[in-house]
C-alpha cells in the first residue's frame, strides 16, 4: 500500500477530496493511506508561529525552516520522496505521474504566504509545479498530482481504461461515444457500429494522432524521430496522410504524382501544424485545385518564420503609413489617440498570433521596433503642436 504524507497549514482542506469518487474507493480498499499533517503543531514557538520577515526586506512573510524540517524528521523513512509544491518546480506530466506512482511513500510540502525559506529545499527530492501560474498555496496542487498519481497505482482503476489515456505516449485520447446512436443530427461514426476490432483500433490510433496534430502538435513533434527514410514514428511508422483535412505541402520542388508528399531532405527539423490564419496574402490550394486549405503540415521551421516575418513587416509598415497620415494633419488629435491605439493592439496582436511561431527573441526585436516608431511618432507630434502652437501665438501678436 503507497503511503501520501501532505504536510499543510489547511488540512481541512482535504476532507472533500479524501471522502469522494476514487481516491475514497483506493483508500477504503487500502490501495493508499493519505495524511494530512498540520506543520503548525511542530512550531518550537509559544504562539505556534510558522512564519517571519524576509531577510533583506520586502513584502510578505516566508515560511520557517524549524516546523517544517521537525515534521519531515517525524516521518521520513529510507523509502520516502519528499516533493516540494513550488511554482518554480518541474512542470508535472503524465510521465512523472506513473513514475510517481511506483513510490512507497511520498511527501508533499504545501507551501504557503510569500514562500519558503531556500533552505527547505536542501531535505526535498524534488520541486514540482503543475503549471505556469501562481496559487494561495500548495494544496491545490497536491490534490491534482494524488489524483493523478492514486488513478495509476495497480488495481485503482481498470487497467485497460487508463491504455489510451491522452499523454501516454505523447497522443491525446480518440474521441468516444455513447448511447443514442444519433442526438440531434450528430451521428456516433458507422465504424464503432461494425463490430469490426481491427478496423476500430486503427481508427482510434487515426484519430489520436490527428486530435494531437490539431490540439497539441508539440506532443507529435517529440513523438517522431528523422533518418534517410524519412519520418517516422519511434515505435510504428506515422501515416501522416491519414490525419484526414490537414494538408501536408512541400518547401522544394517534387514529384507531381501521387497525393500528399513530405519531402525527404535531411534539412527537415520539425512538424509543424501552421494555421492559414496568420500567412494571408498567400494563396493556398490542394492538388485538386481546391482553395478551401485551413492548415497546412510544414516541415521546414525557416519556411514558417520567413513568412511570419513577412506579414509581421507589412503589418508595421502599415503602422508607420499611419503614422505619417496623421503627422500630415497637424488638427487631426482624434486620428493621433486612434493610431496610438492600434500600435498598442498591433503589438498584443503580434505576441498572441506570431510568438509560438518567431520565438521570443524575434518577438522582443520586434516589439522594440514598434516602441521605437512609437516614441518617434511622439516626438514628431509633440514638435508639430509646439510649433503650430507658437505660429498661432506669433499670428495673434500681428
């Protein structure tokens, strides 16, 4: 039986989620123990305090080594892993859960106010954060990784069930159905009706894979390997061409037979899934002639930024026509709030749409680029209002 140590200032906080659904079944049939320990109860101080000022000043108060290091004293064993829950931890994944899940006994520190003492993390195995953002405390993300884990521990839950699982081998999970067969006009797929196991596993693998190339194309990216072949798969070949309304393009010139081809060139770094929406001014057709692409598989990451970049300059250079329209009407005020207006929503336009594509360092070139043209459009106007300002004074004086 796994043991689950949570050393919290909020153990009620776990009531809900140790009485409810699986984690209270796993428990009641002794597949794991989960405590909860109050770290405030180890505090050598009269009123129990767990926390001080930081040292060199600041806000906020961080929690002390003393309570925390005497709790962990009263039940470490050799066989326990001490998981420190901190924002600036290890991102937790599906992977760290089943290697989580072959523990006899882990120990999760919930931290909580400002945050720890540095020195806390010196008696922790790991720290682990469940994503890029920051909460009260760590009993939220102590419950999502028990949760997490619990589900994998042998006889919890059906194995078969947790097989195809999204994230197991870097796939998400094919779509399912249930009763009726038809709701509303949306019909359950014939070949889940055929009866057919073969037919409907590859089916399934199908869409796993165009789910994951549609929803999370990182993940197919870390799940194919490149050789003189080609690309593949690490394990089975990928039909890439199976991935049904994603259309795969060539950057050089091949072969006009056939249907869709990935060019082999030992150039190819990555597979990218590049939504039309941000390469305008590009017209894109299928063999047949038709123009109604919507994404398009590309396997050459310079390809991708050239034209990224391409649009990102038309945009700025749009931008700075503006600019210059409004300097060439000295009266125009209304027009020199709205042009600041879209410089600022051209910037946020640009993190949101071309960042996954430029990289954070051509993003950052870029923003400066605006905040330039920005600053010199302000010094230009400025100028301008002083000098009408002073002819208009000059005028009245005549």
């Amino acid at each position: 039986m796994m043991k689950i140590d949570i050393l919290t200032l909020f153990p009620n906080m776990f009531n809900g989620f140790k009485s409810e659904s699986i984690i209270k079944r796993a428990i009641d049939n002794k597949k794991v123990s989960i405590n909860t320990i109050n770290f405030r109860d180890f505090s050598a101080n009269k009123h129990k305090k767990v926390d001080d000022t930081p040292y060199g000043g600041g806000s906020g108060m961080v929690l002390m080594c003393q309570p925390i290091f005497d709790a962990i004293d009263s039940i470490k064993t050799k066989k326990s892993k001490i998981i420190l829950l901190s924002p600036q931890g290890k991102k937790f994944t599906q992977k760290m859960a089943y290697k989580l899940s072959k523990e006899e006994h882990l120990i999760f520190v919930c931290g909580h106010y400002e945050g720890f003492d540095e020195r806390i993390k010196n008696i922790c195995d790991e720290e682990v954060s469940i994503g890029d953002y920051v909460l009260t405390g760590g009993e939220l993300p102590a419950m999502v990784i028990c949760d997490s884990v619990v589900r994998l521990i042998d006889g919890v839950i059906d194995a078969e069930s947790s097989k195809n699982e999204s994230f197991n081998d870097n796939l998400l999970d094919y779509p399912n159905y249930t009763k009726p067969r038809n709701y509303k006009g949306m019909k359950v797929p014939d070949i889940l009706l055929s009866g057919d196991h073969e037919k409907i596993n590859n089916w399934r693998n199908d869409k796993r894979l165009k789910v994951t190339a549609e929803k999370r194309p990182d993940l197919l990216n870390k799940r194919v390997k490149i050789d003189k072949s080609g690309i593949k798969e690490n394990k089975n070949k990928i039909s890439l061409d199976d991935i049904k309304n994603i259309k795969v393009t060539e950057i050089k010139q091949a072969k006009k037979t056939g249907k869709y081809k990935l060019l082999r060139t030992s150039d190819i770094k990555a597979i990218t899934i590049l939504d039309t929406s941000i390469i305008k001014g590009y017209k894109l057709k299928g063999k047949s002639g038709s123009d109604h692409v919507t994404k398009i598989l590309i396997v050459k990451n310079s390809f991708i930024k050239k034209i990224a970049m391409k649009n990102v300059k038309k945009k700025i250079d749009i931008l700075n026509y503006r600019f210059n329209i409004v300097l060439s009407n000295e009266d125009d005020d209304e027009g020199t709030s709205r042009v600041l207006g879209e410089a600022e929503m051209l910037k946020q336009m640009i993190i949101n749409m071309y960042s996954n594509y430029l990289g954070s360092e051509n993003i950052d070139k870029i923003i400066k680029r605006i905040n330039y043209l920005i600053n010199e459009f302000v010094k230009a106007k400025t100028f301008q209002n002083s000098f009408v300002n002073k002819t208009k004074e000059v005028q009245r004086k005549i």
